[in-house]
C-alpha cells in the first residue's frame, strides 16, 4: 500500500483526523456547557431549588473552583484541537502528493509548541493541585518522553523546511 496520494495510508489517516476533529469539537462544546453551568449554579443555586437544597452551601463555594477546571479541560481540549488541526492539513498535503509543502514546516513548528504548552499546563495544575480539594495523591512527574516528543517536532519541522528547499532548487533546475 502506498504512503501518498489518493486512496493511500495518508488519505486514510486523514479520515481518522477528521474524525478526531469532529469529536473534539462536541468535547470542547460540552465542556463549555459545563463550565457555563457550573458558572450557573455557583451564583444562583436557586436554579433548581429542589436539586440544590442541600448541597447550595457546596455549590455555591466550589463552583467557581470547578469552572476554574473546567477551563482549564477546556484549554487542554483546545490544544489538542490546534495539534490535530496542524495534523489534518499535514496530511492533506500528503494525500495530494507533495510532503514538502513549506506551509508544513509552520504547522510542525505550531504542533511542537502545542505540545510544549500542553506539558507545561500540565506542569501548573500539578502545582495548584494542593490547592484544589478534588485533586488528590498527585505525585509530580517530569515526562522525557513528552520533551522528547517536542523535539522530535521541531526536528521534523527542520527536514521538512530542507525538503521545500530543495524541492524549490529542484524546480528552477533546467
């Protein structure tokens, strides 16, 4: 089976990152909703007087606490969406056969530091988590494997601008 262009493992795969993005739409959607509804309630518990009775004392001192998470999945979910995003164009360059776009060299360098920001949110919730009642037994933890990843991206990114270079020598060659 082919690696590019049409009907090949690429265009298949850019099936599969389309669906991903549609996925992570709804997720973020949902937890916009959430976060809104937490919002909600923490200022007026008086919504659902009959669910709330009980519990608005609660509600009403960690809502904006769990909004707070709530936005903080939300960016997270976001994040995701830009890499997937970068991905999904990446590989619609592939299926049309030419890997060496030079727009591909941004889009690597975008998902890299995607990927760096995503670590480094990670790196503050583990450092609010004290902070936060309904976080509990986080042990922190340093992932080589996630910095890794970025620099592997961003040296994808550079035999990819490389490789738009030398396909532009290629094309002012006689």
């Amino acid at each position: 089976m082919r690696a590019l262009g049409p009907g090949s493992v690429s265009s298949f795969l850019k099936i599969i990152l389309d669906v991903v993005f549609a996925a992570l739409w709804i997720a973020l959607g949902a937890v916009a909703l959430a976060t809104l509804a937490a919002l909600l309630f923490s200022f007026n518990p008086d919504l659902f007087p009959d669910i709330m009775s009980k519990n608005a004392s609660v509600v009403a001192i960690r809502g904006p606490l769990f909004a707070g998470a709530l936005l903080v999945f939300g960016l997270s979910i976001g994040g995701v969406l830009v890499i997937v995003h970068s991905l999904r164009q990446i590989f619609t360059t592939l299926t049309a056969g030419d890997p060496f776009h030079p727009t591909n060299v941004g889009r690597l360098r975008l998902i890299g530091l995607m990927l760096a920001a995503l670590e480094i949110g990670r790196y503050c919730v583990w450092g609010l988590s004290p902070f936060l009642p309904w976080i509990k037994d986080v042990k922190p933890d340093l992932s080589l494997t996630a910095w890794f990843s970025v620099l592997v991206v961003f040296v994808l990114a550079e035999v990819f601008r490389e490789g738009a270079r030398l396909r532009r020598e290629a094309e002012l060659t006689i």
